[in-house]
C-alpha cells in the first residue's frame, strides 16, 4: 500500500524588489543621498553619540518648524487633558527630542547588525506576544507612528516572517532604499495602495 505523498513546505514568494534605476543619480535626488549617508554614517557610530546628536537635531526642529510644534501641541491637549500647561511643555519639548534621536536610530535599524539591535531594543508587554506564538495563534500587530517603530520592527522581522504593510512615501529613491533595509530580514514589504487581496496573499 502506498503512503500519500508528504506535503512539501510552501515557498515564499517575496514581491519583488524594484532595481536601481539610473534616474537616481539626477540632482534632484542629491538631498536624499545626502540624507542616507548621513543615517550610514551614525549606524556606525556609539549609541550614546547618537543621542546626543539626535536631541540636538529633535531640539533644532522644535525652534524651527511651528507647524509641527502647534500639531503636537494640539494632540497632547487632547490625549491629556488633566495635565497642566507645564506638564505638557514637558512632553511636547521631550517628544521633540526622542523624535531627533529616532530619526538619526533610523540607519541603526537599516544597516546595524542583529546584535546590535538586540542590544538596544527592550519591548514591555513582550510576554503577551511570546505567548500567542506559543499557542500556535496568528498575531497581527497595530503599530502606531511612534518614534521607536524603525527599531522595534525591524527586531521583530529578525525572529520570524513577516508581512508589513506601509504607507509608500513620495520620493522615489527613498522608497527604494527603505523598502531594501527592511527586507533584508526577510519582512515582506506591501504597500497599502495594492490592495487588501495582496495583503492577504502574503499572510
């Protein structure tokens, strides 16, 4: 009597990663290569020297840009509105700062070594997410666009597949280059424009 045939593991099949294009050597995308070499060149360099960096460049944009200021401002009047004004003062000038320091993280997060990662990166509540996965449960995560997204993302894409779905921003070498770095552990990348079919697909 013959065994039925062992089902064989089911590939992956990645959506395919679009290749350089000459375009991306035009003036017009000088800044972003800027940009990424600067992010390159703090992936290189001691954390601590990242932050402080970072909290310079967090507190530079808190002076100069009053757009972003009043936004910020508004949404934590409304998430907290039994704080005082100086509690909020507080928060809005420390957001400003995190934000500089995640910013220049960013290269940390695309290029650093796993190592590297694992040492900076702690997740609270992690216990409820090893848990589903023990129990064989499919997990979905709701990621807010909180400073820590970049390094936290990129951790959790080291320790299994996963499929993220993303806003793609308008410059198209940025594009190009974030879609890479966050592949590179193996995170299929869609963008929410395809579709919810290509998303379910690749779940």
């Amino acid at each position: 009597m013959k065994q039925a045939p062992q089902p064989t593991p089911e590939r992956r099949q990645h959506p395919r990663l679009s290749p350089f294009q000459v375009r991306f050597l035009s003036p017009r995308y000088w800044g972003v290569w800027l940009a990424m070499g600067v992010l390159r060149l703090c992936s290189l360099m001691p954390y601590p020297v990242v932050v402080v960096l970072g909290s310079g460049v967090g507190g530079l944009y808190y002076v100069l840009s009053a757009k972003r200021r009043r936004i910020a401002r508004t949404n934590i009047a409304l998430c907290f509105p039994q704080w005082s004004a100086q509690e909020r003062q507080v928060c809005l000038r420390r957001h400003f700062y995190h934000w500089g320091r995640a910013s220049l993280s960013v290269g940390i997060a695309w290029w650093g070594s796993p190592a590297r990662l694992k040492g900076l990166v702690r997740f609270r509540g992690r216990e409820h997410y090893d848990q589903a996965l023990a129990q064989g449960r499919r997990v979905m995560l709701l990621a807010p666009h909180f400073v820590g997204l970049e390094m936290a993302g990129a951790l959790l894409s080291m320790e299994r597949h996963m499929v993220s779905m993303y806003k793609g921003p308008k410059n198209a070498l940025f594009d190009w280059v974030m879609r890479r770095a966050r592949a590179r552990f193996d995170l299929i990348m869609i963008e929410r424009s395809t579709g919810i079919r290509s998303i379910l697909r690749f779940m």
